[in-house]
C-alpha cells in the first residue's frame, strides 16, 4: 500500500520517522516547506516533493488544525484513503469524494527531542470497518496502545490532553518567571516535577494532592498571594479556588 505524508511539522516530522523506523512503507512526504522536507527525506531516504503530490493509497494529513480542510482539496483521487492527525476537528472537514478518517496520535511533539513511538496513543476513526481495520493495523505497528474512537470521544480526548499537557506547561512557564525574579535556578525545581508526574504513575491525581490548598492553609495562601500580581495572582487564585471545591473545603 502506498502511503503519503502531508506536512513539514513536528507531526508530520515524527509520524515519517515512526513509519519508517517500523519498516512501514511511506511513498512520499508533501508540503510546502522544502527545506524541512529535504532534511527529513534526507534523514529517511523518502521521496518528497513541494509540488507533485503522488498517487497514493492512503494520504496522511498532518498540518494545522486551520489549514487541513484547504489542504485535503488537493487530493483528488477518489479511491484513496484520506486520514488527518487532528484532535479536535471531524473527519468531514475534509474535503473530496475519498473516504475520510482520523489517525490521531495522542503526544506533544518537537522535532528535537526524539520519543518512543510505542508508547504514544492512537485514536482511529473512520467510515467503515474495513478501513478502520487498516489503519489500527498500520497504528498497531507503531504503538501498544491504540483505540478505535468516535468524533465525540475524541473531542474530550483532546480537551483532556489540553488540561494534562498545554496548561500544566503554561503552569511551569508561570514558574519559571517567579523563579526567574529571584534568580533561582528553575533547575532545582526539576525533581519536583518529576516526582509529581511519576507520584500519578501509581495513584490517582485526587489523592496525590498536596499543598496549602488542600490543606486549607490560609495564612500560607495569603502569604502567597502578596507575593503575586496581575495574571499570576488571578491563575493561583483560581487553581486555590478549583482545589478546594475539588476537596470541599
């Protein structure tokens, strides 16, 4: 089956490198940066091109949420495949008389730092079964953990993944700055974090919680809070606040 990447970003970047690292066969890589392109077609030694999108089997998307439904125009092969990675869209944003799917892989990607592919989840969602049997088959050569999803999971799937993953970095980067101001090296901040990511390894975030929050220390909270200002202050009054409801106290 012949199979083409669409797209020069941290996905599509780590998608290409999981196919080929599982000795999957990717027929091309498509996009509009060359130079990226280039590089990973260099560092694969598969095809690509800027210009010539190849008939394919099955087409992968993996370009911005916002730029997908424009991108799957080009396709015009009717009786192709056609998969975006996205989290959040349905599979009718695309646009063609092929048969449309998603091939969602759950991980925050950056081309520099290198991941074990067999540990990141994918979600798949297609038309018939026939295809969804393909593309867990295909996902399943890559991961140990993929699950046929509907549209409507996949939203929550999504939403979680923006509460466990971009608001806990916002989070550090919020941290970051306070540790900054006193010129103490974020650095020594590391095993913390570390230790609160491995501690819901082996048990529930509700029981893991700590702090003066939980424990209702209002002289502490306070003494916090005037330590604070502007957007800062309203996030650790909000988190506090969340806390406690959680907790009912």
């Amino acid at each position: 089956m012949q199979t083409v990447i669409i797209g020069s970003g941290n996905v599509a970047y780590h998608l290409a490198k999981a196919f080929v690292s599982n000795t999957i066969p990717l027929f091309q890589i498509f996009g509009r940066n060359e130079q990226e392109l280039r590089n990973l077609s260099e560092e694969l030694q598969v095809p690509y091109s800027t210009k010539n999108l190849s008939d394919a089997d099955l087409y992968i998307i993996c370009v911005s949420d916002n730029s997908i439904e424009d991108v799957s125009k080009i396709i015009t092969n009717k009786n192709c495949l056609v998969a975006h990675t996205s989290g959040s869209l349905p599979i009718d944003i695309l646009v063609g008389e092929y048969r449309k799917s998603s091939f969602y892989p759950l991980q925050t990607f950056s081309k520099t730092k290198k991941m074990d592919y067999r540990n990141i989840p994918f979600f798949i969602e297609t038309e018939n079964n026939d295809d969804s049997k393909m593309l867990c088959n295909i996902a399943s050569s890559i991961s140990e953990n993929v699950m046929e999803s509907t549209y409507e999971k996949r939203k929550y799937i999504h939403l979680t993944a923006v509460f466990a993953c971009n608001f806990v970095n916002h989070l550090f980067s919020r941290a970051k700055e306070i540790s900054d101001t006193q010129d103490i090296p974020f650095n020594y901040f590391l095993p913390l974090i570390d230790e609160t990511v491995q501690k819901i390894h082996e048990f529930e975030p509700k029981s893991a919680q700590t702090g003066p929050a939980v424990r209702n220390d209002k002289r502490i909270l306070e003494i916090h809070e005037q330590l604070l200002k502007d957007e800062s202050l309203e996030i650790y009054k909000t988190m506090n606040h969340s806390i406690q409801k959680m907790y009912e106290l």
